[in-house]
C-alpha cells in the first residue's frame, strides 16, 4: 500500500486545477496549512514548502465551530451572516478554548451578532498571513479546505492578501482528489512494463 502526505496531496490537486499557482492556504476542521511553490534554480522544477500551524486548533474550521456554537447559528450560515457586518470588533484570543468567551463577551457588550462574526473571519485570516510570513507568498493564492466553502473566510483573507483567490467548487476537496491524482499515477506507472 502507497501512503501519500496531505500537502503532498493538495499540492498535486492544486497544481492540476490550478497550474499557475504559487501559494496554497488549506484550512480544515483542526489545522491550517500553507504551501508555496518555488522553483529551484538547480533543476528548474517546483519545490513546495510548507507551514503548518498544527499545534492548536486557532484559525482553522474548529475556531469558527467554536464561535457558531457560542452564538447559537448554524455553521453554514456563518459566513453569509458575517457578510452582513458593518464593522468588524476586534477578536484578541488565540485560543479556539477561550473564543467562547470572548464572542459572548462582546456580545454581552451589545455587539451585533455580524461584527463579531467578521471580526472571527478576519482573526483567522491575519493569522493564515502570519503563516504565509514564515515562507513568503507567490504569485497566485488558491485557497483549499472545508472552510473554503465559506463565502466570509474568502473575502476576509482576500483583503488580508489584497488579491483575489483562485477558489473552485473542488477546493475543498483538495486532498481527496490530490491522493486520488497520486493513486491513478502509481497504478498507471504499475502498468509500464519495465
């Protein structure tokens, strides 16, 4: 049985759906991903570096699920309702633990239930950008992951980034369709008699 890593696995979706692509921010239930291919001068083809924030669960999916259960809505109405904000407040924690208690703190403050939202959105898209610090950014960005699917996480990293996403209806399938990819590779390589 082949094994095949996960950022191996988006890498390979991404450069399928996406051959441009320079930058990957993956977010899923419980980690954040990023990935950035640069070329090596050496041999001229791309190598990915990635960085992962695996530690805890801020800025991932789990931090928004956190935050939806807080404020009693649906997680998939969390981004159109985020969409609806006319001034983000500030979200200080960085511990999916604790965002409890700061969502029902500013809204015990009498925050609207939209501020608070967007200002989650826009905590865990200043935190993706510090971990596209650690390796840099480019050229396009294209972003994978269930979280992908939310409209709200999509605008607030784009104006961290000040760029538009390249984001499909297969982004958050990703992974699965980069092993999927790895898969056909490995059976029709068996096949080439040698």
């Amino acid at each position: 049985a082949k094994f095949v890593q996960e950022v191996n696995a988006v890498s390979l979706a991404v450069e399928k759906l996406y051959p441009e692509c320079g930058s990957v921010i993956e977010l899923g239930g419980q980690d954040a991903k990023i990935i950035v291919f640069k070329e090596d001068p050496e041999t001229g083809k791309k190598k990915k570096l990635p960085s992962m924030n695996d530690k805890c669960a801020a800025g991932t999916g789990r931090f928004l699920g956190a935050s939806a259960a807080a404020l009693d809505i649906p997680l998939n109405d969390l981004g159109d309702t985020a969409l609806e904000s006319e001034k983000g407040v500030q979200i200080s924690t960085t511990c999916t633990v604790f965002a409890e208690s700061e969502v029902l703190a500013w809204l015990g403050k009498g925050k609207k239930v939209q501020d608070i939202l967007w200002g989650v959105h826009e905590s865990i898209a200043k935190r993706s950008m510090g971990l596209m610090r650690r390796v840099g950014i480019e050229g396009e960005v294209t972003f994978t992951g269930g979280v992908s699917r939310n409209p709200a996480m999509v605008k607030a990293l784009e104006d961290v980034l000040e760029q538009k996403l390249n984001i499909s209806d297969e982004c958050h399938f990703a992974g699965a369709l980069g092993a999927a990819l790895f898969a056909m590779d490995h059976i029709q390589a068996s096949r080439i008699p040698h």
